[in-house]
C-alpha cells in the first residue's frame, strides 16, 4: 500500500476533504495533493504524528503497513512498566524514535544524549529475540545505503548487539553512522556502504579511540 493509497483510505474513512485534513494538520493543501499524486513519497515526521494526534492513526500502520489502521484499542491497554520506555500489554510495546539520523552518507555530528521525540507502537513479535528496552527507532540520512535504504526510511537498532556480518549503527570520529559491517579475523572491520559511489573503509582495534558499535539493524521501516 502506498503513501497515496492510506491517506485516500483516511480521507474516505474519516469522510473528510484535502483541504479538511490540511487544516487540521496546519499544512498545504498542495502538500497533500502531492502525496496522493505520487509526487512526494515522503511524507515529515510532524505529518505522521498529526495524523496519529488528530485522527488516532496507528504509527505502525502509516510506517509499515500492518496492523490496525487506528489506535483506538490502546484505550484499552494497562502499561506495565515506565522505566525507559513504555511495554504496553496486549503484546505491544512502544519503542523510541531518537531525536538524531544516521547518516548513510559522509556523517553527522555524534549526539552524546539523544532525546527521545516520539514513541513507535510495534507489535512485540516483531523486534524477535531483542529486549523491547535495548530497541530504538532512528531515522535514516543521505544516499550511502541506496538503493537498499533511502534517505527519510526508519531503521529498528538493537542497544549493544554485536553479532555476524550486517546492518549496523555506529559511531565514527563522533559521527553517527549507519553501514553494513564485514567482521575480519585479527580484529578488523570493514566499514561498507551498498551505494558503489562509497569507498569501504577499514578499522583495526588500534581505532578504538573514534570507532564503537552502537548497535545492530535488525528492522527497516521503508517510508514510501
């Protein structure tokens, strides 16, 4: 389904018009109409999240399809634990978007302390065999792991996961990074891009002192 196919399903649903809808999200009717004429495929973050705060759009399904086009039965929902994030029961749990992209490109400054800007309802089964409080949700930026991954698509990382060869978020000259890794032996890393316009890199253990693994991409969310 695409980004045009679920807005004219909202707008059929809710029985509402373009320019209906552009009010209450405080946008350009034209915006909208470049959404539902395939025009732009990429839809803001504020543009999910108004329509999740004025029409109870479920997240999950703007951003990946599947479950139940609304929230509503997360009136229902009892949270069972606040620490980091909130674990909801009826197998659910929210996951963290941060505040920060990882570039697939050249690099962004590091962020020490990112915020958390937003929450992601997933269903549980979804994140596997990884902890729901070692999951975050991070934002994906520039052309480096095209056309694999594109700029604006949402990656789910695993906190301090280090496993074979794969899709990981690190940290490079305090620079977030998001590369495919190939693990040599005698400590050695290659640091790879899918796009061939990128050189890969290497990383020995003498690298340590700009180099660390943040976690491993387990989930792509593909924004359309």
């Amino acid at each position: 389904m695409t980004w045009s196919d679920k807005i004219n399903l909202i707008l059929r649903d809710n029985r509402i018009t373009q320019k209906e809808l552009a009010s209450k999200l405080n946008i350009s009717q034209g915006y909208i109409s470049d959404i539902l004429s395939g025009k732009s495929n990429n839809p803001t973050y504020n543009f999910i999240k108004g329509l999740n705060d004025n029409f109870n759009i479920s997240n999950n399904w703007l951003l990946t399809g599947s479950g139940s086009m609304y929230d509503d039965d997360k009136k229902n929902l009892v949270p069972i634990n606040t620490t980091d994030k909130i674990i909801m029961n009826n197998d659910h749990v929210q996951i963290p978007i941060l505040d920060i992209k990882a570039s697939a490109g050249y690099g962004r400054e590091g962020v020490d302390n990112p915020n958390i800007i937003d929450y992601l309802d997933m269903a549980k089964h979804i994140l596997g065999r990884y902890k729901p409080e070692k999951v975050v949700c991070v934002e994906v930026a520039g052309d480096s792991m095209e056309p694999n991954f594109r700029s604006g698509d949402y990656v789910l990382c695993a906190i301090g996961s280090i496993e074979n060869d794969g899709f990981y978020i690190i940290n490079l000259n305090n620079n977030i990074l998001f590369k495919r890794l190939q693990f040599i032996k005698q400590n050695k890393i290659i640091i790879k891009a899918t796009n061939p316009l990128y050189d890969p890199e290497e990383i020995t253990e003498d690298d340590n002192d700009y180099f660390a693994i943040i976690g491993k991409v387990f989930k792509h969310i593909r924004t359309l």
